[in-house]
C-alpha cells in the first residue's frame, strides 16, 4: 500500500475517534494516549532514526522548528556546502493536525508545550484558578501545527514603527519582499495584485467551507459602513473572508511547506525531534555562542556550531533559553543561582493579543453551525479521499470571517485599525465541551450555564471574538529555578492598563450594531442571553455588564512578542539588534516573534515567516553564502 494511502487511512482512523469522542463514545484516556504517542510518530521514528552524536559539529544550529525555524532551516540548507542542525522538542506532525476542523482539540495534546500564565487579578475570571491558558507548538511546525492558521501580516505603520524604533531595514517596504517570497497564494479575485505571490512554499488561500452565517456577516459588515477588503494589501480597514494557511483545504503548516518537501532529498538538512535544548554553550572569555546542550531519550548530548547558533524558540522558550545560558535580568539570574555572562531586559516586556470571547449569537439557520458531532463519514471520506477542500473538514475550527475597526477613542491614524472582529461559527459549544473548553481552561460553570444547552439542542449560532491590537498593558516573563526542563513563570498583566478594558468595549457595541443590520436580521440573529457566571450584579449588556465578561471570558489566541525585543543597543529594553544578534554576544540570533517590538495589527504567524525569511538573507550575506 502506497505511503499517501497509509497516511489517509490514519487520518480517517483518527477524524473518526474525535467524532466519537465528541459524542462521549469513547473513553477520553484512549484518545489521551492516541495523542501522546502519535502513530505518524512511531512511523517516523522507525523510517528516519535519526539518533543525534554527541559533540557533532555544524555550520548552523536552529534551536525550535516552529514557523521561523523552519523557514530558515530550508532557507540556509538550500546551499549544499552548509550543513544544518534543526533541533525540536517535539515530534511531527500526527495524522489530526491536517484537519482543519479540529484545531480546538490540538491544545489538549503533546503538541502544546500547555503553558498557562500565573493567576490573574484583572483577567481570566472565566478560567480555572484564573490562570490563561497560553498554548505553544511543541512540534515540527511549532505554533503553525496546532493554531487556527490564519493569515494575517499586519499593518504598514506596524513595519515602519519598527524602522522608526531603530531598527534600519524593517520598514514596510522591506519586508514586504520577504512576505511575498513565502507565499504561494490561491485567493480568487486577487490573482493580479501586486500584494500577493503565486511562487512561495506557503500555501494562502481563502476557506472554501462558507456557512450562511458568514455571508450575512460580510454583508451586514458592508451595510455597517465597513467596506470589502483584503486585509493582506492596500488597506486592512473593513471586513474579508478569511485567509488561511491551507493548502487544498488541508492544514499547511511551515513543516509541511519548508521541511517536508526537502527533508530527505538534503544531507545537510539534519532534523532532530524530541530533543529538548537545555543551554547554550557560550565561551565566557570571548562572549561567543559555539554549541547547545540538549536531552533526548533522557541522555544529554552536545553540538558544536562553526557558525552560529540561533534561537527560534518562540516567545516563551527563547528568553527561557537565553537566561538559562546566563543571559537576562541580573537580578533574576543570581537570584537562582545562574552565572550571569551578559545583562539584558530578556522576558522583561511582553505584550500579548486579548480577546473577549464573544458575543455568541443564535441564529434561525438550520445545520450552518460546526458542531463536532455532525460530521458525518460521508464528509470524512469527501475530505480524505476525494480531497474535497469544500466540506466542514477544512473550516478552521469554525473561524470565516474578519473585520478590521477603528474606535472613536483611538489616537492611531486612520488606516491603522484598533480592533478585530473574529467571526466563528461556533462557540464552546460545538464540540460538546470537549475540545476549546479544556485547551483553553473555562471552568465548567461557564460552559454548563452559557453552552450547554446550545450543544443539547444542536442550536445554529455563532461568536464573535473581539480582539483588541494594540494594548497598553504589559507583562513579563522570568526563571523561578535552574530547571531547565520546567516552565518559565509568565504574567502577561492582562487589562492592567484600564483603557484596554474600554477599547475591547468599543468593539463588543461594534459588533452590536453590526447584527442590527438587515442582512443579519433575516436569519434572525440575536444575542444568546445567557448571564456570565459572575456577571450577575450587572445589568445583562450594560456596560458594566460587557466589563464583567470582558475581565471573566478573557481569550488569548497566543500573539505574544518582544520577550527578545529588537532595537539599538543603546535602548534599554531591547535584546537584540535590526540583524537579529544578541547585544554584546556573538556567533547568537534570535529568529522568531519574540523581537517583535510592539504588538503588531496582525496575528503573528505571517511575521514568523517573513521573519525567518528575513534573517536567512541576513546570514548568508553575512557568511558570504549568496
């Protein structure tokens, strides 16, 4: 039986366990040990061991193999005469993170690092021991492999801010080049414009999966004033069909589109999973990074690089790494114990995305709503087998539309947007209470009192998630102890910053006026009056009433950066420079969102992409590899 035949007989075996799991036929333990193993994995494991050496030596080690690890892992291994270790904690990709429709379930697995952040005093009311939940790829494809894939890069203003920060090189109209040279866009009615390439590894392409919610969504959008656009180009002001990282309907994740099709056609492209790195080597007397340690299979192994080592961890685990090697706050090091070699800000700032999740909306519609359970095994075999990219299995977990919104209380110009409305057809409710709820932490009392009665009775509905882009609060991230296989302590001080509270304000009473709209008013749609457990005091959809909710169904979608935040040496709160090198370290980059500077209008994969891309270019002139 040919391999393609094999691997859609796994997918189905698995698509057809979360169905049943969703309708509580089967034991959740199963499914728990299903996902932790991973039978694309123990595949992998007998058809490509690649058992590592110790004191191997190699041009280049990348340490993480999410979106930008990857891109620049293909990118520097293009050359034949560079030889490249990509180093990942996790396995590949298993036969459930294709499937778009089941992204939810993804965070309970062994493909999430499963962080969640220290109690919150002003957020995440809504979550066990008010503690957010801060899902990270931990996987071939990293965040990539397990997020809701959508496709967003950002504003103009973003990129040029970055320029303007001190940090030559990363204005709008250079990275530009880098975002187009990822993409291999599929997006009708966009064949010609000057925003998109057709040439790229990275498939984009809009989600052919449309319920009738979505179409009445865009045109009450339209009828609110909000005008069509393609947030990717000219203007990210209005209202769009979403765009995916799709390929054929199928999750397309940057394993799948920059290791994959090249893993075993280069000799110098050597990929080791499940092998966690636990310090970076750095000689004390010159300052300069020469080798990793790493665990794999509970032994401890060591790598050499001749030329650089470079972190694409991610916003957690680089900083994490970095301190762990003796790189961060002074006072946090010596703290516990760890020999300081350079003094940075490193996890001194964050900034993350928050979200309120929701409003929910019942609608008169009949079967548009993703349920989980309604998949049938018609679909299943359409999707698989058929490759039909049309079905249910390619909405990405019920997320179709996105509209882009000014407030009145923003200072911003015009064309830099302040919120987001994410339009999902679903809630908590489509999968039973299986899938979103656990990933995300809800306690059961806000699923039981706000959803459960719509999975009870099948109800069409949708959500709207409003998100706001550019919040005041900050927080930081730092070591407890030496372990460098435990969690670092993460505090993202959600809504610290009042006004960030009241932006997100603004954006539920947008999405208000929005279901007034006719288009919307003829599938009857209307907001679910069920009361926020906690919420009672308040009026229901008072003002009061929506802060309530805002500081209790607190939803991050994972968009956090500048743990390593890039800028001019001489600016105290950066970690990195415009070429992504470590201040006052040589022969070590940081290559991922974790140097994004600001919070970005964007969700982060796209930058993760154009950053990789970025910073392949930036190596190899530096190395004279071009």
């Amino acid at each position: 039986m040919q391999s393609t035949q094999i691997s859609q007989l796994f997918l189905l075996l698995h698509l057809l366990i979360f169905t049943t799991v969703a309708r509580g036929d089967v034991n959740r333990l199963v499914l728990d040990q299903l996902n932790q193993v991973g039978l694309v994995n123990l595949i992998e494991q007998a058809t490509r061991p690649n058992v590592p050496r110790d004191l191997s030596n190699y041009d280049f080690i990348v340490i993480g193999a999410g979106a930008a690890g990857c891109t620049l892992a293909a990118r520097l291994s293009e050359n034949p005469q560079v030889s490249v270790a990509l180093i990942e904690a996790g396995g590949v990709e298993n036969i459930a993170h294709l499937t778009p429709v089941v992204a939810g379930y993804l965070q309970q697995t062994s493909s999430n690092w499963g962080y969640k952040s220290v109690p919150q005093k002003l957020s995440c009311h809504g979550m066990n021991n008010n503690e957010c939940a801060l899902p990270r790829g931990k996987i071939l494809g990293g965040t990539s492999s397990i997020n809701y894939m959508i496709y967003n890069r950002g504003n103009r203003r973003d990129f040029d801010a970055w320029a303007a920060a001190g940090n030559p090189g990363w204005s709008y109209d250079e990275v530009l080049p880098y975002f187009l040279r990822s993409e291999h866009a599929q997006l009708q009615g966009l064949e010609q414009s000057p925003y998109h390439n057709h040439s790229g590894p990275l498939s984009v392409e809009y989600v052919r999966f449309r319920s009738q919610m979505v179409d009445a969504f865009v045109e009450a959008s339209v009828e609110s004033g909000l005008p069509r656009t393609d947030y990717n180009g000219e203007s990210q002001l209005g209202v769009s069909y979403v765009q995916a990282n799709t390929l054929n309907g199928r999750r397309h994740s940057a394993y799948s589109a920059y290791i994959k099709p090249v893993r075993d056609l280069r000799s110098n492209l050597q990929i080791f999973t499940f092998s966690q790195v636990t310090r970076i080597l750095i000689d004390e007397a010159t300052k300069s990074a020469y080798g990793v340690e790493f665990h794999y299979k509970n032994k401890a192994y060591t790598f050499k690089a001749r030329k650089e080592v470079i972190l694409s961890a991610g916003s957690f685990n680089s900083p994490q790494l970095l301190m762990l090697s003796g790189i961060g706050p002074e006072d946090n090091l010596r703290g516990i114990g760890i020999p300081l070699i350079k003094a940075l800000p490193v996890g001194k700032r964050m900034f993350d995305h928050m979200c309120h999740f929701g409003p929910t909306f019942v609608t008169n519609t009949t079967g548009q709503t993703t349920f989980t359970s309604r998949v049938t095994p018609a679909e299943l075999i359409s999707f698989l087998l058929a490759g039909n990219p049309a079905t249910r299995m390619s909405s990405i977990g019920g997320v179709e539309a996105l509209a882009f919104l000014k407030t009145q209380r923003s200072n911003l110009p015009n064309d830099w947007p302040d919120i987001e409305l994410i339009m999902v057809t679903g809630s908590l409710a489509s999968d039973e209470g299986t899938g979103l709820k656990l990933g995300a932490n809800f306690k059961d009392e806000i699923y039981d009192r706000m959803y459960r009665e719509l999975a009870q009775a099948q109800q069409d509905h949708f959500t709207l998630l409003i998100m706001q882009f550019h919040p005041k609060s900050v927080g930081r991230l730092w070591l407890k102890d030496r372990n460098p296989l435990g969690w670092p302590k993460i505090d993202p001080k959600y809504f610290v910053a009042e006004e960030d509270v009241e932006y997100l304000l603004d954006g539920i009473k947008a999405s208000l006026r929005i279901i007034e709209m006719p288009a919307m008013q003829r599938i009857g749609a209307r907001l679910l009056k069920r009361t926020v457990p906690g919420c009672e005091g308040h009026q229901f959809a008072s003002d009061d009433y929506w802060r309530c909710s805002i500081r209790t169904l607190s939803y991050t979608l994972h968009h956090q950066v500048a743990t390593c935040r890039m800028g001019a040496e001489s600016d105290p709160t950066t970690v990195v420079n415009h070429q992504l090198k470590v201040h006052g370290v040589r022969k070590l980059r940081v290559v991922d969102t974790s140097i994004i500077p600001f919070p970005p209008t964007a969700h982060t994969n796209a930058a993760a992409f154009m950053i990789g891309e970025k910073a392949a270019d930036m190596i190899r002139t530096d190395w004279e590899l071009i």
